[in-house]
C-alpha cells in the first residue's frame, strides 16, 4: 500500500480511531533509546534525593503508600 492509499483510509477512520492512531505515530517518531531513558530516570531520582535532602519533600514510606491505596479501593 502506498502513502497515499494509507491516508485516505486512515482519514475514513473514525475520530477516536484516527487519534489513537496519531497518537502511536507521533510516538513511534520520539521514541528515547534506553540509554536516554536511564539517564532521565537517573536525573529524576536524583533531583527527588535533593529534594529529600532539602527538607522541600517528607518521604513515605512503602507501608503508607498500601495503605492508603488499599483504602482508595475500597
């Protein structure tokens, strides 16, 4: 199928579809390597650490968090 056969399909889709299908195009583009994604969650734990470590945050610690989601199912 060619470029142009693709597109008049896809713009008989209907709306949900069509964005759905955008949305997993537009992904497909911007796609980090795994290398871009341990280095953002790197930066993020460490920026979260400093935080911590400033006072600007209080940790909670794992038992909290269960409970309070156990909470939230019920």
């Amino acid at each position: 199928m060619i470029l142009k056969q693709i597109e008049a399909e896809a713009l008989h889709l209907p709306e949900n579809e069509r964005a759905e299908l955008a949305q997993k195009l537009l992904l497909s583009l911007d796609s980090p390597s795994e290398e871009e994604i341990s280095d953002d969650w790197l930066f993020e734990a460490s920026r979260r650490a400093k935080d911590i470590d400033n006072g600007l945050v209080q940790p909670i610690s794992a038992e909290e968090v269960r409970l309070k989601a156990q909470a939230l199912l019920r």
